[in-house]
C-alpha cells in the first residue's frame, strides 16, 4: 500500500490524519494519504507567489519542452509516488480500482491528459491566438503591429478542486504550467491518482517542485481554496456550478447537459447517425459532462430511442479488467440507488416512456458497489421534466420537439452538435447564449478538439488584457 | 519492561482504586443530599416519585447510578429554574447560564459556586511557568448568558489577574451559517478578531487566554495580516475547548501558529473538553511523542466521563474500544446520573495525574454528526 504525503509547494507533509484509499469490489487499502485542514492551505498562500516566480526564471519554451517530456512519462515511465513508485500498469489498476472504471477506460483518459500535454504548444497558439507567450510572463510586450500590449496576471496560481471519479477533466489545469502559473489542487478523495502522477511527472521533466500544491483534505480545504485563491475552478454538481456562477474567481465545471440536434433537413436519414449518437452518449461510461444525455429531433423521435434501446440496452456489467467493459461501477452504492430514484420519478411522468424497460433490470447492486446499465427513455415533449436531466450513467432523453423551438427549450448544453445544413438554423445556434461547444456536423458530443476553448478560454481567465504606455523618461539634468 | 515503568503502572493501579473509592463514598453522599426531602432539588424530589428504587437506599456506589434512567437536556428547556437549586442551598445567590437557544427555547443550568469551584481545580493544572500568577487574560470566546465567560474571568481572577472579553453571539453566528450567509459570517469572525487584536495590542500585558480553535487560528492569521503572531504579542499560555480538536490540527497549531513545540515557541496550549453540564475536563499533556494525541479526564469525583457501548450505554467498552461518551455530574448544585453526549471517542487507560477512565479522539457522534453545527465559532 502506498503512503502519499500532501505537497505544500514542492515539500511532502506527511500528516497524522490519513484516509485510506480502498478498491471498490474489495475494499481493500490500496493507499494511505495525508489529511491536511484549511488552514495550513490558508498559511502556505502566502508563499503562492514564489510559485509563479520559480515559473518565471524558466523560459516558456523550456516550459513546453518540460511538457512534452512530462507527456512522455506521464504515459510510459515508472514514477515516484509517495513512499514508492508508481508505474503506468500500477496507475491503470489503482485508478480503476478506486474510481470503478474499467481499465480501458483509465488508459484512454490517461492518453487524452497526456495528448493535450504533449500538443500544448499547439493548444496555447491556439488558445493566445499566437501570442508570444513570453510577453505574459514578462506582462508586456510588442506583438508585431508596432502596438504594445499587456497581459495582467490574475493570480500566481491556478487553483482546482477536482472531482472524484472524472480523470479526462485534468486536462484543464495542465496548461497552467507553461503559462508561468503555479497549480494548487485538491485532488479529489477517490482519484488522487492523475494529480499526483501528472504532477510528479512535471517534477520529474524538470518543472521545479515550488511551483505545485497538493491538498488532499475534506470540505474546509475546498472552501478554502476557492476563498483564498483568485482563480480557481471547481468540479461538482449543478447546485456548485450555481453556487459559484458569477464569480469572477472561480470557474465552476458541473453536469453538461450536452445535446445532439437533428435538424428538419436531415431527420428522416436519422439512421446513418445511430452509431455517432451511441458513441455521445456511451463513451467513458456516460459520466463526462461531455457525454450526450439529449438528442433532440422533430419526428422519428420513438424510431430513434427505440434503435438506440436496441444498440444500449443489452449492455451489461463486465469486470473492470474486461476490455469490452463498457460500465463504470458507483463506488458508493447509496449513489446508484439515489440515482435510480430520482430516474423513477422521472419516468411518472406522462408522455415518458422507458425503452430500456425490455432489457432488464437497469440497477445491479453488488456487495460493495452498485451499476446502472444504460438508459434511453423517449419524451415526448421538451417539457417533460426528463428532457432536462442528465445522470452518472449512459442515460440519454429522446426529445421529440419542433425545429423552430429548439433554441429556446434546449437550456445550457455544454457540447451541442447540431446536424443539419439549414442556414437559418445554424445562425440561431451560433446566436444561442445557451451552448457552449458548438459543433456543426455529426460530430460525437465527447470527442473534443483541443484548439478550441473549452468552457472560456484559460488564458483569459488568468490574464487580463489592459493598457500599458511607456513613455521615455526626460533626461537627467547634469548627467 | 524497566522496573521503574512496572512501578509506575503499580502506582497508578493503586491510585486508581483510591479514586474508585472515593468516587464511590462522593456518589453516596450527593445521592443522599439530592433526594433527602430537606435538602434535595424540587426536580429531582419530583422525579424520586417516579422511580422504581429508593436512591437513598439502593445508591451505594457509582454503578448503583446505572438504575437512575438516562438524564435528558430536554429537561433543562424552559422555567422556572428554581425547581433546579437544592432546597440545601436556597437563599444563596443564584446564576442561571444557557447553552443552545439559537432557535427556540435555550437550556438552562443555575449554578451558585460549581464554575467557581471547577475553574479553580482547573487553575492547578496549569503550569505556572506559562500561565503567569497576576497576568492579565484575553476571554476570546462566547459573550452572553453562558457560564464560559464568567468561569475565564473567575479562573483570572483567581490567579490573580484581570479578565478582558469580546462581544461574541454564538446564536447569531450559527444563524449566518443556517442562512447560507458566508459573507456575513467572515465579516463577523472578522469583527470578533479586531476586537481581539485591538485588545492584545493595547497594552494591557496580557499573556493568557481562552479560545476555541477556530478563532485561535483566525486570531493568528489576524495578527500576521499585521505582520505580528500570537508568540510577538507576548502570548505564553492558551487554553482551548471544543471537538474540533484533532491531533492533525493540534500540530498544525503547535508547529505553524503557535511558533512550534513549547520549549522553543514558549507558548504552552492545553486543550480542554467540556460543557456547561459538566464541567472542564482537561487533557493529558499532548505531545510529538504521542503524536498529538489528545485524551481528556473528568474532574473527579465530581464529574465523571464514560467511554459506552453505542447499543448499551451502561456497558463500558474496553479500553482504546470506541464508543459514545456519557457524562455523569455530581456536585452539590446539580445531579446528572447519565448524559449520552452527542460524541463518541475511545476508552482511555487511567493516568498519573489522573487515576481514572479518560476518553481521547473525541469526536461528533457518527449518526448524527451530519446534523450537529460543530465548532461553530
């Protein structure tokens, strides 16, 4: 079993509170990891600044070499880890072991944290849109038009309560490094296993270690982090992402609610895009925020949720070391039963049908865990309390409801994809305050390209562009 | 083993049954005062009606008490309060102190001299080196109806010293975080801590106070903010209460608030655990040695604390076995033959300094720790 300290600016803190961290189907430990309290979060703020100093002497082209062979070992070498080493089939086992995903899908998340590392010089051009980034570490600059200007820096340090049991999501911070910016997280309880190997891989690259913080810890280290430190973001449920809504501090990331549109124009061919909308709603277990949980058309709604009932609803509980394992398991099975609940209520409601109901049963309650098999129930209007859910799990609404109306009954959508060649259409979505990612064309929901922003652009959330003058001073009388 | 470690332990088993003895004789004697007709409260003479054995004849020793039915704090709701003072003790002036009350109706205690009595017990305990005869003390705490605020300032005094205070209104504070108002709430804390830091920065030579340790921590980062520490404003001795006190945070405290261990900080801390039924228990001396661990001991014979059985509050569990604490109080003002506070902890072994059950870990009882505000300010 493994011990792993906190890290308080790049020195391990071994407390005396420790929680273990335990397999899901066994319960047995697999790792010991200090507790630390807010406070000692809200003491070491103060020496955030020496983050981004440290970050500073190095220059960002050296910072992107660094990711890049941070990228390389992320994904292939054996690492230090606490009290020992970690290697990527230990990585793989322990993750799966305490998050309930399958092993295959552990490996696809490890490799999209270590693309979008390796690819970070491409994302920041993209993301700065060229900027040079060493004008924002410098904080001013000529960018070529003969124009200066100036990036104000936010915060040292990028903070980020992350979730439990979602380890794609730890592709958002990682640009924070190259961008001169110091990382304070707070892994989450049941997957503290892609921070710290990610963050022992910068280390190991070359990254110096004052640059990272991690504090593993209960809800007063959370709050104290999203008080304490100017920007930050924070993973959890619709209720966080309102509680921090209209916060400039804090980028909340909750529940997607991500869709896919069919358009009048191509409904009635709606068959040739079943496997694209499986895929949206299936992938990663159905529990990323990008998965889709609404497809969305005017007629064919019933053909459609029944082919997809067809194509999901057969699916079923594997070992987590069976590549073909398409579930993850809900480690605390309170979770699952919760969640079932609340999709009972749902299903009340008229004009909502079940067409996973013929499947069999959709809840498995194991000794120490619990599964929920996919879902696709067709509503058959926006209005239904349904077509506005989304779960931990494949479950995907099918929303009869008419073209023209769409835009205003969608509500927020993470990932939208829109599939239609309808002019006048499109306009209304790129119009739409409501989607986010907007992908015109049948594109999965969950497949992401990493050049655009996602949910805001980082760069803009840790720099502010402001006005700079520089004028010469006059000369110095008698010199 | 040494010899000398067997010795010790021989010692402590001998003061152990000294004290079980004694606690035995002190059980005896306030059973007899609280349901004799002339000097008994009207409470307990009430309820005396209504049990099934006579505690005057059947109470002999301290397990006799387990015949008396669980002591309920719902009983405390509400007047009038004279029905508590012991006919024995009528006439004597008579403090009434609330705990709870934020909504509702609060529980009231009346004591006449048992704060003035526990806090001086308590004042031997604490070192003289760090808690300095004729110091002057900072109460940073719970203003108020409540027995706290004038046990700091009597224990001071005893010491001989002046007692400074801050307005603190633990009601309001629990209805900020009801209402969801975080802002308010910090502002709040802020304007507690102000008061605080305009005291210890006034000139008034105060070298010793008591905080809960919450505000230890927020008085701490109050005085960095002013590029000060608890250590530079001439801060030696501390004395703490509440379960928010673990070891992790005890060493936090010791070792980046407080300027580390007392020998090289020269700030001493003691936690305490205690409430407005019972009294003050205090704590073995913590250590690094013992990884901070924190164990608590009633001031017996007049109190009593009880590691029990989460199904079977009159079975004891074994020691270092976890289990809800039960209090027991028996002074000649109030009788409390067995409380189930809302805590749970472990059985701890009888001490030198005190031969008898201590309980360390202390802890929000796990099935309704979800529901209880700790720690609140």
């Amino acid at each position: 079993m493994l011990t792993i300290p906190a890290i308080r600016w790049g020195k391990p803190y071994t407390a005396l509170e420790k929680q273990e961290v335990v397999h899901f189907l066994s319960g047995e430990p697999i790792a010991s990891i200090s507790q630390v309290n807010g406070g000692m979060l809200q003491l070491d703020m103060k020496k955030a600044a020496r983050a981004r100093a440290v970050l500073r002497e190095i220059p960002s082209e050296n910072l992107l070499l660094m990711c890049e062979k941070a990228a390389e070992l992320f994904e292939s070498a054996e690492l230090p880890m606490g009290d020992g080493t970690q290697s990527v089939d230990d990585f793989i086992h322990q993750q799966s072991a305490s998050t309930g995903l399958p092993e295959h899908m552990c490996l696809g998340n490890m490799k999209k944290n270590s693309f979008v590392l390796a690819n970070m010089r491409q994302i920041l051009d993209a993301l700065t849109r060229g900027l040079d980034l060493s004008i924002l570490g410098r904080g001013y600059g000529e960018e070529g038009r003969g124009v200066t200007v100036s990036y104000q820096v936010q915060s040292p340090v990028l903070g980020a309560v992350l979730p439990n049991n979602s380890p794609g999501v730890h592709t958002l911070w990682l640009p924070a490094i190259p961008l001169q910016i110091g990382l304070l997280l707070k892994p989450g309880s049941q997957e503290p296993w892609t921070p710290y190997r990610m963050v022992s891989a910068f280390m190991e690259a070359g990254v110096p270690a004052e640059a990272f913080a991690l504090y593993p810890g209960g809800h007063d280290v959370g709050s104290t982090l999203l008080t304490r430190c100017s920007r930050s973001m924070v993973f959890g449920s619709a209720q966080t992402v309102e509680q921090y809504a209209g916060n400039p501090r804090v980028q909340p990331h909750g529940p997607g609610f991500s869709k896919i549109l069919l358009g009048d124009d191509v409904v009635d061919q709606w068959e040739d895009y079943l496997d694209m909308m499986v895929e949206s709603v299936f992938s990663n277990s159905g529990r990323s925020c990008i998965n889709c949980s609404g497809i969305w058309a005017s007629r064919h709604t019933d053909k459609i949720a029944a082919a997809l009932a067809e194509r999901l609803g057969a699916v079923d509980v594997l070992p987590p070391e069976d590549p073909d394992a398409g579930l993850a398991a809900f480690t605390n099975a309170a979770m699952a039963t919760g969640t079932w609940g609340m999709v009972q209520q749902d299903l009340q409601e008229s004009g909502v049908t079940d067409m996973t109901g013929d499947y069999g049963d959709r809840l498995v309650e194991k000794e120490r865990c619990a599964y929920l098999r996919p879902m696709v129930v067709h509503a058959d209007s926006p209005d239904r309390g349904v077509a506005s859910k989304e779960y931990m799990f494949p479950f995907v609404s099918v929303v009869q409801c008419p073209q023209k109306d769409m835009v205003k009954k969608i509500g927020p959508t993470l990932v939208g994809t829109a599939i239609t060649s309808d002019q006048d259409f499109i306009l209304s979505l790129t119009e739409s305050t409501s989607i986010d990612r907007l992908n015109i064309g049948p594109m999965p929901t969950n497949r992401l390209n990493w050049l655009q922003p996602h949910e805001g652009n980082l760069t803009e959330f840790l720099f502010r562009s402001r006005a700079y003058q520089i004028t010469e001073l006059p000369s110095a009388v008698g010199v | 083993m040494t010899t000398k470690s067997m010795t010790t332990e021989s010692d402590v088993a001998t003061s152990a049954t000294a004290a079980r003895e004694k606690l035995d004789a002190h059980t005896y004697e306030t059973v007899q005062w609280h349901f004799h007709e002339s000097t008994g409260s009207p409470f307990w003479l009430e309820k005396k009606a209504g049990l099934n054995f006579d505690p005057l004849t059947e109470v002999k020793c301290f397990d006799d008490l387990k015949k008396f039915p669980l002591f309920e704090d719902e009983w405390l709701r509400g007047g009038p309060v004279r029905r508590w003072v012991p006919k024995g003790m009528d006439g004597q002036p008579t403090y009434v102190f609330e705990t709870g009350g934020t909504t509702g109706i609060p529980k009231s205690r009346v004591v006449i001299d048992d704060f003035r009595i526990d806090y001086e017990m308590f004042s031997h305990t604490l070192p003289d080196e760090y808690f300095p005869k004729g110091a002057n003390w900072l109460m940073l705490g719970p203003s108020g109806p409540r027995r706290l605020r004038l046990a700091v300032e009597h224990l001071c005094q005893f010491r001989g010293g002046i007692s400074f205070c801050i307005d603190l209104d633990p009601r309001w504070v629990v209805k900020l975080i009801k209402k969801g108002w975080m802002d308010h709430l910090e502002e709040y804390k802020k304007h507690c801590i102000d008061q605080a830091v305009t005291i210890l920065t006034a000139g008034h030579d105060i070298k010793c106070m008591f905080t809960t340790p919450k505000l230890l921590e927020s008085l701490a980062y109050g005085l960095a903010e002013r590029d000060t520490s608890i250590q530079e404003v001439g801060i030696t001795g501390i004395f703490s209460g509440g379960t928010e006190f673990t070891p992790q945070w005890t060493r936090f405290c010791v070792e980046e608030l407080l300027g580390g261990p007392t020998e090289e900080s020269g700030v001493y801390m003691t936690p305490t655990y205690g409430n407005t039924l019972m009294g003050l228990a205090c704590s073995r001396p913590v250590t690094e040695e013992e990884d901070y661990k924190i164990a608590y001991y009633a001031p017996q014979p007049r109190a009593v604390v009880e590691v029990v059985d989460f199904d079977d509050h009159t079975r004891v569990v074994p020691y270092a076995g976890t289990g809800r604490v039960k209090l027991y109080t028996m002074t000649k003002e109030f009788f409390v033959p067995g409380f189930l506070e809302r805590d749970e902890g472990e059985r701890e072994e009888p001490y030198s300094s005190y031969p008898w059950d201590g309980v360390s870990g202390v802890r929000p009882y796990h099935a309704i720790a979800s529901q209880t505000t700790v720690g609140v300010y």
